[in-house]
C-alpha cells in the first residue's frame, strides 16, 4: 500500500514530524537505516534545551530556538518526558570574558529570551556553588532532558497514532513517476505522495536523490563527551558553560544529566568521516584540562565512559560561516520538502521545525484532521524511583518488578519486558537500555546484558544469533562455543 507521506529518517527531527503530522488523516511511513530511533546524533548530544541567546538574530535558528524552549513545560507533560528547567550560567574570569558574555547578553534579549542577568562570584555561589569562574551570565530559562528518551516519546507517541516506522532499511534511490515517489530501499520498494528530508547527517545524499542539487557545502563537527559518575552529580545543579572565545563559540562546559551524572564536553574540531564516533586520548585529556575550570570536583577516577557526537552545519564555502538552518520546497520538486543543516539547537527546535513542514504541506493541499489524535504518553515509571511502599505495591501486583535485571540502576524484569514490547518493535540490546537506562551504570552492562539478551529472546521468539546490540551487523552471538569445539 502507499503512503501519503513518506519521511526519512528517525532522529528527533524525523520523529518529531511524524508526530505533528498524525495529527491531520495522513497515511505516514518513517524509514530509518537504524535499528530504532535515535542511534545516531539525536543521541549523542548534551540534552540541552537552549533558550536562544547565541543565534544570530532575524534567523530560523534563533527564532525557532525560543519557540521551541517556551513551550516544552507542556510538551514534556504530555509525553511523559523527564525534564528540569535547571537554567544555566555562562561563566568568565576576565574582563575579555565579559566583554564576549555581554554580547551574547545583548543577542539573548534582541532575540527575546527572558531574565537574562550578569551576576558576580556570590550570587553565583548561590545558583550553582560547583561551578568555577569570578562572574557569569545566568539564563534561568535553559533546560536538561535526556535526548534519547524525548526522541523515543515523540516516535513512540507517533506510532500509537497511527505512523508506521521502518527501522533497518537503507534508502539508497529516489525517483518521481505519475505524481508519486518511487523510494527504494535496501531490502525493498516505497511509495509516496509526499517525501520529507530529515537525514541529519545524511540529508544531503537523500536531497541530491530528489533532485535539490543545490552544491550544499556542509561541515561535520565532532565533539568528544565524557560521562562522570552520579557520585559527582550532588555537586552539579545547572550546566555551565565558558565564556564564548574570540571566534563566539562555547568550548568544553559541565552539565548535569536528568538522571544524574555529569557530562563533561563537548571540544570540537572538523571530521571527514560523518559516522566517527571513535574517542581519543588526546581529546579526552583536553576535557579533563577544560572541565576542570568550569567543575572542579571533576576527577578522572569518576570516568564511567566517553561518547562522541558531530553536528553537520552547513557552511558558506566563501567565507566559512555557518548558516542557518534550511527548510524548503521548490515547485520543481512537488510535495518534497527539504531539511539540510538542522544541528544544534536541533532537540530544542524539533516541534516548530515540524509544525513548520506541516504548514508547508497544508498549504499545497488541504489537510483532514485526525480527530482520534492523541497527544499524551504516559510516561514510564521507573522501579528505582519509587518508595519502598510504592515498590512492595508493584511487586505484590506483579512479581517481575521483585527481580533486579541491572543492578547499577535498580531495573527490573517488569521494565525490561515492558520496553522490549515497544510501540515501535525496537528489539536491540540497546533499544532497551535507551528505555530503561539498563546497562547505563558504573559496570556499563558487565552484570545485565546477557540477562537482557535472554529476554529479548524468550520475549520475541528470536533465535540467539538473530538478536543484535546496536548496528545492523552488530549481533550478540555467532553461534555457540561448545557446539563449535564439539564438531572440531
């Protein structure tokens, strides 16, 4: 059967736009290379929500930024997302760092962001007394959300509503026939009245597919992460952030996650390679020299892992400068729509991005609304987070919330079994870490991975060797060991 819209790509901009579309009478099929949603740069970010005061004033970043921070209170009740509208300061230790911060201070206010104020050592050992630095700029209106589990609820949510996801197929050609999109795929044949571009890092290869030959010069900018140990966490309330250097770009800056670790990152610098997700040495020592400034309760002892993300900016070829983010159309290319350069603040601007492709699909055709949308997911309790009498009600209610899968983050079986049975037929180790933080603790899965691998099987009936950790080629088990030596 086709589609009336077909978009491609599931990271938080892909899942966001399924979401917003449900909302009209659309048939909607997302294709995603992944496993699930969020395996690539979605994930792989500080989990920001940015209120807007480094954007260029007058632009789509800037403008969408705001829109995006100013409703998410509500966004985040909807979906049953955890967030904390922590703030953030930006901190400096000369007058060069004023100078730079006042004039993010002033972007900010031009910009609309709200309550923006300069404040001295004191005032800042109130707000955030781990932080370094002799002044800062606080910005009470920035926010901390965990970025994989937002862009599993708009997709999660998009699904219970009717959009239909398929992970593990590549796109590797597009072509127009008869007023529809012929989408091939590595494993088959698509087709679709509409297709939508929201590749990320791949959005230029699919724009050249539909024919936006634009020569699109794009960047990707890699930045390495370390992640600290909850024990930190006690000391860390709000990100903070260095002073902007002379170029206006923020280095490496604290931030607590809203489960409690710290992220220490990112740095940045170019790579060719859009899929490196490699860490290094010499980078992770740089972090270590810069985070220590901005949280000096940072120690290497209290290193769980690394991780690195890239953002692809699109920039002008003459001048280097990156540019704006770019939503079109072009009635060359009827009922294609076009995303190219969507990085940071991506996760803070996803919903005024879609509502954005939305109009512009409601303005080539009129479009039914779906009365039966429904904009809530309720959102998961988490066994670790409940009182002892909440926990002995569940275990009485259901004995598989009495037995502990991961022990570094109190997940139970229950919650094991509940994320494997996914809206969206995720069935990956990692799948169900992203849902329940299993394998997310100090051991990094040493105890519950093999335990979480034996219910995926039992759960979907899967052979061993079917069942894989994250990539498409990354399978858990080739066969077994002793049958191995036996036949030998």
């Amino acid at each position: 059967m086709s589609s009336d819209v077909i978009i491609v790509g599931a990271g938080v901009i892909g899942s966001a736009i399924a979401r917003e579309l449900s909302r009209k009478k659309l048939r909607i099929l997302v294709l995603e290379k992944e496993l699930d949603v969020a395996f690539g740069n979605s994930s792989r970010n500080t989990g920001m929500l940015h209120a807007g005061f480094t954007y260029k004033p007058g632009s789509l970043k800037a403008e969408l930024c705001v829109e995006g921070n100013r409703e998410f209170d509500e966004v985040a009740d909807e979906l049953g997302v955890s967030f904390r509208r922590t703030g953030k300061v930006v901190i400096g230790f000369n007058d060069d760092d004023l100078e730079r911060i006042l004039k993010f201070k002033a972007i900010g206010e031009e910009n609309g962001v709200e309550d923006l104020e300069i404040i001295d050592r004191a005032r800042l050992d109130e707000i955030a007394p781990g932080a370094g630095g002799n002044f800062a700029m606080h910005c009470p209106t920035s926010g901390i959300l965990d970025p994989i589990g937002y862009t599993i609820a708009l997709a999660e949510n998009a699904a219970t509503n009717g959009v239909e996801f398929r992970f593990g197929e590549k796109v590797t050609g597009i072509e127009r026939n008869d007023g529809m999109y012929e989408v091939t795929t590595d494993k088959g044949l698509h087709m679709g009245r509409w297709i939508i571009n929201a590749a990320g890092m791949n959005s230029c290869a699919i724009s050249d597919m539909l024919g936006f030959k634009r020569d699109y010069i794009v960047k990707g900018f890699k930045g390495e992460y370390i992640v600290l140990d909850k024990s930190l966490g006690k000391h860390l309330n709000i990100p903070v952030y260095p002073a902007p250097d002379e170029k206006g770009g923020f280095s490496t800056h604290a931030t607590p996650t809203i489960d409690g670790n710290v992220l220490v990152g990112p740095d940045s610098y170019v790579t060719f390679d859009l899929e490196d997700y490699e860490t290094t040495k010499l980078h992770l020592d740089g972090l270590y020299e810069d985070g220590k400034r901005m949280f000096p309760y940072m120690d290497r002892q209290s290193y769980i892992r690394s991780f690195a993300g890239i953002r692809v900016k699109r920039v002008n070829p003459m001048t280097n400068e990156n540019l704006d983010f770019l939503i079109e159309d072009d009635s060359e290319f009827p009922n294609a729509i076009n995303l190219v350069g969507i990085e940071s603040p991506g996760l803070t601007c996803s919903l005024p991005i879609a509502r954005r492709v939305s109009s512009l699909l409601g303005k080539a055709e009129a479009l039914e609304e779906n009365s039966n949308f429904n904009p809530v997911r309720l959102k998961t309790e988490r066994f670790s987070e409940a009182t002892n009498e909440e926990r002995a009600k569940l275990i009485e209610n259901d004995p598989d919330y009495g037995e502990i899968i991961c022990r570094c983050e109190k997940v139970t079986k229950k919650e094991i079994i509940e994320a494997i049975r996914n809206p969206l037929g995720a069935a990956t180790v990692a799948s169900v870490k992203n849902r329940t933080r299993a394998g997310m603790g100090r051991c990094d899965g040493g105890y519950c991975q093999m335990r979480i691998t034996e219910l995926i099987e039992s759960e979907l009936g899967l052979k061993e060797t079917d069942i894989r950790y994250k990539a498409r080629v990354s399978y858990m088990f080739t066969g077994r060991v002793r049958d191995e030596i036996k036949e030998g």
